[in-house]
C-alpha cells in the first residue's frame, strides 16, 4: 500500500476525540436548556398549572411533566412559533393577569422548543412548595380577622 493513502492513527485518534467533544457539547446545552425553561415555567406557570386534576388552568395541568407537554397539542415541534403555548405567552396572555415574561425569555422557550423540547436531565432542585388547600386558605383568613381590633371585626 503506498504511504500517502494511509490515514494516520492519530489523525483518526483526533478526529474520533473532537467528534466526541462536539457531541458531547451539544448534549449538554440542551440539558441546561431544559432545566432553564423548567425552572422558569416552576417560577411562573406552575402555581396554575402543576396541581393535578386542576381545572382551573383550562386543563392545562402539567407544565413541569416535559414528555408530556412535548406530546401535547399546546405544543408544535416542527412549527415552534405556531404551538400554543408559545402564541400565549409571546402575546402576554399567559401568565395570566400576571406580569409578562421578558423577551429573553420568551426567545428560551422558543429556541427550547426549536430543539425538540428537551426535558432537563440534571436533576431540577425541589418542584415549588406544596399547593394551599381550602381549610388552609380559610386558616389565614381567619388569623388575620383576629389581628384586628374587635371594634373592626363587626365591618370585615
Ligand atoms: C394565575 C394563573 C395562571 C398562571 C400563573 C399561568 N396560567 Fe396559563 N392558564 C391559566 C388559565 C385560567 C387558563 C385557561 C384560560 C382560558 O381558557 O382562556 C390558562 C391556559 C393556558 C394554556 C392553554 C391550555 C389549553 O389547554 O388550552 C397554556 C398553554 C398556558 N396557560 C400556558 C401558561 C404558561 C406557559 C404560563 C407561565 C409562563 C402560564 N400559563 C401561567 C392560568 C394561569
């Protein structure tokens, strides 16, 4: 065989190793990706939309659950700009009556769905604390009546 056919073992060696480095890059960036709009959607969206059953969120009750919305119809993986949950919040619909997201934001949800929607594979900390229940609702509303003074209470 003559010399100058014969691809070099290190060169194959570098080649394989960059390779690896770039996927590996790649991979990691979309992780982050995900954890990033998962913690923004739990900032945001998941007081409304996280309670299981909830039908208060137009049904709309597993914002964090990313195999799950990516599969929904809120969600259009190869027209990004056309999903539903992208219109809602690049029009300041949602969060509802709510401040809107800012514009970087709204481009990390966009540039997460362009990528498939990927869902966060470092571990996200702690999902937000536990929903308030009636009773526990009615508790605080109680406590603050006996803050007031007893010649108020008769007006609340
Ligand atoms: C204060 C509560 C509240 C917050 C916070 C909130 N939403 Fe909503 N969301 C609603 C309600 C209520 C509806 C149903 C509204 C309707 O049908 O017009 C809704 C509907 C939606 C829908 C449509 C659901 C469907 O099945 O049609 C999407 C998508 C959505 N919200 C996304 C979000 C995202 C993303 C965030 C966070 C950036 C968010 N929402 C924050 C209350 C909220």
């Amino acid at each position: 065989m003559k010399k100058q056919n014969q691809i070099s073992v290190p060169a194959i060696f570098w080649f394989t190793l960059s390779l690896a480095i770039g996927t590996f890059h790649l991979a990691s960036a979309q992780e982050d990706l995900g954890l990033r709009v998962h913690q923004l959607f739990e900032q945001r969206c998941y007081k409304c939309h996280g309670q299981p059953g909830e039908r208060v969120g137009g049904g709309l009750d597993y914002i964090l659950d990313f195999d799950r919305l990516r599969t929904s119809p809120l969600v259009d993986l190869a027209n990004a700009e056309k999903s539903v949950l992208y219109d809602l919040v690049s029009t300041d619909y949602m969060p509802l009556r709510d401040t809107p997201l800012s514009a970087p934001e709204k481009d990390l949800i966009l540039t997460w769905l362009k990528a498939g929607a990927p869902s966060p594979s470092l571990a996200p900390g702690p999902a937000a604390p536990d929903f308030l229940n009636d009773d526990q609702v009615q508790n605080l509303v109680d406590e603050d009546l006996h803050l007031q003074p007893s010649s108020h209470r008769g007006l609340l």
